[in-house]
C-alpha cells in the first residue's frame, strides 16, 4: 500500500469487515475437508488478520467472540452434506501496541455485497482498503483491492491510484486470484537474488499463530487476553 503522509499522526481506530459469500442450502464447500478442521477462524480469517497486523503493527491485547452459525455445509462437486466444526463468525475488539484500537466482525455466508473492508481512520483523514465487485473474490488475500482515501478539507471518499511500483509482475490482471500468489513469488525470487527481506518469514508465520490461539483462548474462558503468549491476559 502506498504511504500517506496526510493523515495525520498516527491514526486510533481501525475497522474490518471481512463477509465471504457462501451460497446454496447451508454453504456450498469445495473441499469436504474444509467443514472438519479445528476449532480456529477459518476462510480467511487469518489472512485477514494477518494483512492488519503488517499494514498496522502487531495486536497487543484482545477480546474475542467465536460462533459457529451455518453448522452443515454442501460439497460443491458431490451435493454431500458435511458437519462444520470450524467457527464461521469472529468478532474481535482488540488494541495494537501503539495503543490504537481495532474493531472487527469477519464472517462467512454473506448473501449480498460479500466483500472485506479495512478502513483506517486517522486524525485528519481516512483510508480504506475495499475488495472489488461484490460478485468476485471477497477476502483481502484473493482478488483486486481498491484504496480509497478522504483529506483534511473534504470527508469524500476517493479511489487513489496505486504506484506501479507496487506491482511487481505483469501479465496477470490484477482482479485474478493468482495476482497475489504471483506477487509474493516474485519479490520471494528478488530476495533470494539480492538478500533482502521482501516477504514473510517464520517469525511473522508465529506472530500469526500466537494470534489466533489467543483469539481461541479469549472465546474459550470469557477474557482478554495477551497476544504475545497464552500465560498472559488480563480480565
């Protein structure tokens, strides 16, 4: 994402909506695997929270709701009906080490509009990260992003344009789902060119985990926990 420099200083809240289409009688899956895995956000879920985490620095502390609302899913190639077990809803209120605030409902089985939003609101001005065409790819990690941003002097929203260099391959239309995968694959074979460290390690990898197991255990026992480690939480 391209930088701004005016928003102000460091915004205090940030709002995410994630909403993945799920049609047919209770959810139509791919995979018949997919409605057995443990009990942890799924579809996307982490990649969501993960592309927070590296726009907006790591998550100190949170609270969080897990629900399981469409409990039986269809296979799509078969019409086999199979048990979810995984959470399809995760509500999270949480704070970022900056101190900044974040609110967040990411959710399967949306019906209309089914699409991620990231929107930053900053202390003179707002961004917002917003998949495209509701009829397409919805989570933030498939499929083309629009960035839209107000200012200072007026509270409309904007689309801004994306500087090419932020896109490191071409071929691809941006709107593919291989666009990303494609991306990281490219800036993956300039960092074992030149050394750098273009794209996530296993540090970040652990980060990510260490999240979702505190989001696992806040829905568990009813409190706030410490994103940094399960010994940690505050009621």
């Amino acid at each position: 994402m391209p930088p701004r420099s005016d928003l102000g200083r460091p915004p205090g809240t940030f709002d995410l909506g994630h909403r993945v289409r799920r049609p047919g009688q209770g959810g139509r899956e791919p995979n018949p695997r997919l409605g057995r895995l443990h009990p942890r956000p799924r579809h996307g879920r982490g990649h969501t929270l993960d592309v927070l985490q590296h726009l907006l620095g790591g998550i100190s502390d949170l609270s969080a709701t897990l629900s399981l609302q469409h409990p039986v899913s269809t296979v799509a190639e078969t019409g086999e009906m199979v048990e979810a077990t995984s959470p399809d809803h995760l509500l999270l209120n949480a704070t970022l080490v900056n101190g900044a605030v974040v609110s967040a409902h990411i959710h399967d089985a949306k019906r209309t509009d089914a699409r991620t939003r990231l929107e930053i609101s900053g202390t003179t001005a707002d961004l917002a990260i917003v998949s495209t065409a509701a009829g397409g790819p919805a989570g933030i990690q498939i499929g083309e992003l629009r960035l839209l941003g107000t200012d200072a002097s007026d509270a409309t929203w904007r689309e801004l344009p994306i500087p090419s260099r932020y896109r490191w391959i071409s071929g691809i239309d941006p709107a593919e789902e291989s666009f990303n995968v494609a991306q990281t694959y490219a800036r993956l074979a300039l960092d074992l060119r030149t050394g750098s460290r273009g794209v996530p390690g296993f540090d970040a990898g652990l980060r990510l985990h260490r999240l979702l197991d505190a989001i696992r255990l806040s829905a568990e026992t009813g409190t706030r926990r410490s994103a940094f480690g399960e010994s940690e939480y505050r009621n």
